[in-house]
C-alpha cells in the first residue's frame, strides 16, 4: 500500500464536486460542459462512495470558473457547503457537546473530506489561531480554493454556534482580488499577501456550547470516523513536510526522504513536481518556519542558527532569512519584541 497520495490519486469524495456542479449550474453554466475533459460522468457524482482526484477536480473548478464567468465562484461554493455535505463526519460535528470539541473531531478526521489542506488549531490564554496551508499546491486555483475553504468554514461555524463566529482577523496568502467586494459578506477584517491563511478568534468561543449536542450520538459518528482513518494516507506534501518538521539539525536529503516514503527518487521528485513544488521548496519553507520562530522566541545567534539549519556559513543563512523576510535576522527580532 502506498503510504501517500498525489494529484492524480482519487481521493477527493464526490460530496463537494457535486455541490460545485449545482453552484454552477444555478448560476448559469451547462451541466454537461461542466464535465468536459474531467472524465467522469453524472453517475459517478450519485454514488456516495465515489472519490474523484484532484487533476479531475481541478478541472472540473476551471470549467466552473470559465462557465459562469464568476471570479468570486468560489465564495459561492463554500457559502453552499453545509454540515450535512460532510456525511458522518458532520453528524459528530452537531453532536459535539462544545464549539472547541466539535472542531476537535473535525480537524482530527477533515482529510476524509477536504485532503487538500493542512489545518492546525494554536490555543494560547486570550486567542486561538486556525491555520490553513495546501497539501496539494492549488495555484492557478489557490484563490478559488482558498476561498471555498473560508467560507465554508465560516458558515459551518456560524452553523453551530447559531450566531456569526468572531474572528478577530482573516490572513489570507494572496493578494486583494479584483472582485474583493464580495468579501463584505464574510463580514469579517481580512488582511492580504500573508505567507499563510489564517484566521484568529476569541479563545472564550471553543467553551461555547452546541445546541442539540448528543454525547452517545458523537461518540457513534466519531467511531465510524476512526473506522475510515485506519485506512487513510495523507499528501505527498503533507508527508515531505512531516518529516521536515520531525528533525531537529540535520534535514534528510531528497534520497533519504524517498526511502522513508517507501518511493524511489525519481517517484519522489515527479510526484512532488505534478504536485507544483519540489523537495527543495519545501525544505526551504520549513527552514524559513523553523528561522522565525528561533529568532523571534529564543536568543541563539544567527552562526547557531545557520548551524542547526544546515547553511554552510552565517551569511547564506543572513541572505536566505532577508529573502524569505525582507528584513535581517536582527531587525526581525527588534521588530518581533516590540510587537
């Protein structure tokens, strides 16, 4: 069994393909040229058990796109996206006694669903931080992605706790679109060109209780969600970056990488390639992630921390930390201790 997936493996359900189809078609474009080129056909889309991949998915959002002439289609798709289109997993979710306990559930099984993306919750004593990035890199659609995922997340919230959910602020990875008057309907600050999508909210708001909430029915759903994950494998992207995460010092070279994926080299790198990244990028995000936090929240030096990144001297470490930041090892840190 291969221990990840790629762009061209069916693992999307065909739960939210449908729904973009419907959008779609409510705002004008032609169901059967809706399916050109993606290579499916309407009764692939009827059975609950279908996946789809993401090359057909991708597909299947440029036609959407191109059909309804709509640059905001995905504000439209995630806005449609409701609990129930997550199946048993969004059952656990109105089940869950707790915002914070149904959000739990939902990022420990949102792969089955949304496997595509990265998402991690950070809970300090004030504030709690929703962090999204893309297992499978989604440029040219990284707007429409990006998003339907917000805005589903958004009214799914709002959903369960029966009111607007209180961001703080919404980070988004991309620059202010044409069509950046639909976002007044999130209703939300939103702020742009971020290195990741994020949202902030009040921390008082995961004690929140849900309305309905039935502890003997979460407990079902969230069996039959562990069920399903025994047999789930994350990204390609996700694996490289796990294991990027999981070192301390030295970072694995690419052969190194393939053999702990259970891959060959040239597998690695053509699937990564499909995928629109490379090893090499991905090694340098995590430098960069692991840079920032060292030098905001410790006192190691830049030669220390060039040292545990694997750079050859202080000064590539000095070039690399000013590209991916725009500003030196010390005026980040000066500028971090002042925030």
């Amino acid at each position: 069994m291969k221990k990840f997936f790629t762009h061209t493996d069916r693992v999307v359900p065909v739960h939210h393909p449908r729904v973009l189809v419907e959008t779609a078609v409510s705002q004008g474009a032609d169901r059967d040229a809706l399916l050109e080129n993606v290579g499916i056909s309407w009764d692939t889309l009827a059975i609950p058990e279908a996946r789809i991949s993401y090359v057909q998915f991708g597909q299947l959002a440029s036609n959407a796109l191109r059909l309804t002439n709509n640059p905001a289609l995905g504000l439209d798709f995630g806005r449609n996206l409701h609990v129930s289109h997550m199946g048993v997993l969004g059952l656990a979710l109105m089940s869950s006694e707790t915002i914070g306990a149904a959000l739990e559930v939902g990022l420990r099984y949102y792969r089955f669903l949304a496997p595509a993306w990265e998402l991690r919750l950070e809970i300090d004593e004030h504030r709690a931080l929703l962090t999204a990035r893309d297992a499978i890199p989604n440029n040219p659609l990284r707007v429409f992605a990006t998003e339907a995922l917000v805005t589903a997340i958004a009214g799914q919230g709002s959903y369960l706790l029966g009111r607007k959910l209180p961001v703080v602020e919404l980070r988004l990875n991309y620059s202010k679109p044409e069509h950046f008057a639909r976002y007044a309907d999130l209703d939300m600050p939103i702020v742009f060109d971020r290195e990741v999508t994020q949202s902030e909210f009040d921390r008082a708001v995961l004690d929140e209780p849900i309305a309905g909430a039935d502890p003997a029915t979460a407990r079902l759903a969230e069996r039959y969600c562990a069920d399903e994950a025994n047999a789930w494998v994350d990204g390609l992207v996700t694996q490289v970056r796990r294991l990027l995460a999981s070192r301390r010092g030295r970072y694995p070279d690419l052969e190194e990488v393939a053999r702990v994926l259970q891959t060959s080299t040239r597998s690695l790198r053509r699937g990564l390639q499909g995928m629109g990244t490379s090893y090499q990028e991905l090694l340098d995000e995590a430098r960069r992630a692991r840079a920032e936090a060292w030098v905001r929240s410790t006192e190691l030096t830049a030669q220390q921390i060039a040292g545990q990144l694997g750079f050859s001297d202080v000064r590539s470490f000095r070039r690399a930390f000013k590209r991916w930041t725009g500003v030196t090892p010390n005026v980040f840190r000066d500028e971090a201790e002042k925030a």
